[in-house]
C-alpha cells in the first residue's frame, strides 16, 4: 500500500535542512512506495491545513541549499494547549489535518521546542518521527545535530578574520557567537579559531578574571586579546538571580547583548581598547558544509529507513558514529549543556583558554 509521508520543519533555519529532506525523499523512493506531503511553515502550517504534494523533481540541488523550501516558523510548546484569541485548539486541528491529509507518518525536522511537540503528537496517537535539528548542538541523546558544523565553520572564520585585525591595532575583540542556553557552539568555534578567552552560559564569569587574563597576556609580550562569548553568558551576579530577577535586570540593562556589556565593562575598567563583534544570523545562513551534507543525508535515510519498517515516536539520534532510534519521550524537554569538567573544557584549560571563572570563588 502507498505510504503517505508528512515532513515539516520548525523553528529558526539553519544549514543542512534541505539536505535532510532530500535524503529522506530519496531513500524512501528507493524502499517503497510512497508520496511525500510538503507542510509549510512548520506547525503553523499543520495547524492551518497549508501543504502541497511533492514530486520527485522538487528534491533535485536541495544537498547544497541553505535555508528550508517548505519554509518555517515557531510555534512554542508552551503555547500549544492554549487557546488564543483566534479561538483555535491547536493540538485538535493538527490530529485533524494529519487525518485530512490522509498521511502515514509525519517527519519533524528541528531542535528541542520541535521534538516537544513532536512527542506531543505521539502521545495523541501520531506516528511521528524527529530529526536532530539545531546549530547549538543541544538536543539530548545525540552527539550531534545537522546544522551545528556548519555554523561552527563560519564563526571560526569570523574569528579567524578578527585576528588580524586585533593584531594590527593591539586590541582586545570580542566575538559574540549564538547559544542562548547553552555554549558548544561557542566552545568549539572558539578552540578551533584560537580564542584567548572563551565565555559559556554554564561556565558563570568575573569582569576581574576575564581582564586579569588580558593582563597575563600582556605581560607575556601578547598585545591582542581575542573572546569568544556565547549570547547567553552570564555574569556571577546574573547567575545568582532568580529567573524574574534576572529578566527584570536584562530588560533595563541598556544593551543590545552580551558582547556590548562586556566591551564597556573591559572599556571603562581595564586600560585595553575593546570592540565588540557580532556575527548574528550569518552563523545559520548559507550552504552546509560538507559534513553537515553528509550528517543530514544519513539522518534522512535512516529516517526512511524507520518509517518502511513502521518504528515511530523516536527521534533518530547520531551515537558513536553510528544511527539509532530514541523514545521521544526519553529526550523530549531535556538540554544537552556543555559539562565544565568534560573532558574538552579540561583540555582548553590545558592549552591556555580561559573561561573567566579562573581565581573566582
């Protein structure tokens, strides 16, 4: 019997994703028979009814293209028993639509707000499978996402153009790179582009260590300082806060973000000329590297390679370079944050790299 397979894909884009799609097409074509039902905007698009029926052409020079043509949106799980001012029970019209759209199957594409919600429809009888999606690398129970490679390839080259630059006018550049949570995508980009300092949202930091390793640097004939910081570092003080406390102070704070706070503390209290640098959404534009092609079409074909042998309500996980099926429900809500005694912080450390929790108690 002819498979009806929906695929969607959630929340904020990033490099790989039309890669996926195209290695779940192309491996599911191979393994059955099957239609493959393009949902638009992500959830929104289940919710609304917005689909269109995909042909075997519409996968042709997706490996190397950037972004999503099924295009995306976020629709947050906390929001989606609620109903809004439009009066829609969200949950109801999705499990209608599915039915509507006669699929089989539905293949999420993203990262942890998406495989919330994908575990949320398979607890309403879906058959649902997640794909690891992200550039922060924090989906728990796989040691890695599409997406991720890719980004820490451009915020290493930004760091390493920085370099120069910091050289020429012996100055200290700070490198804001994206991860509000969590700080792999930083950790990496920054041992990989030769960070002097580098700033974690689980590593809290010290205006006074930070600049006590400038200093050290300096002393040691070093006339340039590069730190790479992570958008959701938080200072000692901020990581004390209660949740409210820390937004109420956030929002009077007078910054765009965390690179610019650090610029005009290091400014105003050190004697080193700082400037700030902030990348942005470069870090999730653009085509996939390589790896990321690679990672992304596995990932789609074991996917299909799920869905013809009928497992559903997992996610498929990367662990030990190796594919396997997870329970959505072991992995769904959970964050895979980066362990400041792993072994890769450790080794930073032994290198030179510091976090600015040095000397703090």
């Amino acid at each position: 019997m002819k498979k009806r397979i929906g695929i969607l894909t959630s929340g904020g884009d990033c490099p790989g994703l039309n890669a996926t799609i195209r290695g779940v097409a192309k491996a599911a074509y191979g393994l059955m028979d099957c239609t493959l039902i393009g949902i638009e905007n992500g959830y929104k698009g289940l919710i609304e009814g917005t689909y269109r029926e995909l042909k075997p052409k519409d996968f042709s020079g997706l490996l190397t293209l950037g972004g999503t043509f099924l295009g995306t949106a976020r629709t947050p799980f906390k929001k989606m028993r609620v109903i809004e001012e439009d009066g829609v029970d969200k949950v109801k019209a999705m499990v209608e639509n599915y039915k509507k759209m006669k699929l089989d199957c539905l293949v999420t594409l993203g990262g942890k707000g998406t495989h919330k919600n994908a575990n949320l429809l398979s607890e309403e009888g879906l058959n649902v499978i997640g794909l690891p999606k992200t550039i922060d690398n924090d989906i728990y129970g796989t040691d890695v996402t599409f997406g991720f490679q890719s980004a820490v390839d451009i915020a290493t080259e930004v760091i390493d153009r920085i370099h120069t630059t910091a050289d020429s006018h012996d100055r200290v550049m700070i490198i804001e790179i994206m991860g509000n949570k969590v700080g792999w995508l930083t950790l990496h980009a920054g041992m990989a582009g030769g960070a002097d300092v580098i700033l974690l949202p689980e590593i809290p930091y010290s205006i006074e260590s930070v600049i006590s390793a400038i200093e050290k640097r300096c002393k040691e004939g070093k006339d340039f300082t590069i730190i790479a910081v992570a958008e959701g570092a938080k200072t000692l003080e901020e990581a004390r806060m209660k949740k409210e406390d820390f937004e109420n102070h956030r929002k009077t704070w007078g910054y765009p973000s965390v690179a610019y706070y650090l610029m005009d503390e290091l400014n105003k209290k050190s004697r080193f000329e700082t400037r700030a640098c902030v990348p942005g959404h470069q870090q999730r534009g653009g085509s996939p590297s390589p790896y990321d092609r690679v990672l992304s079409t596995n990932i789609g074909a074991f996917a299909a390679k799920l869905i013809d042998q009928g497992i559903y309500g997992v996610t498929v996980s990367v662990r030990n370079n190796d594919y396997v099926a997870t329970p959505l429900k072991d992995m769904a809500g959970k964050t895979k944050k980066v362990d400041p005694e792993s072994t890769i912080v450790k080794n930073a450390r032994l290198i030179g790299i510091k976090f600015g929790d040095e000397g703090v108690k």
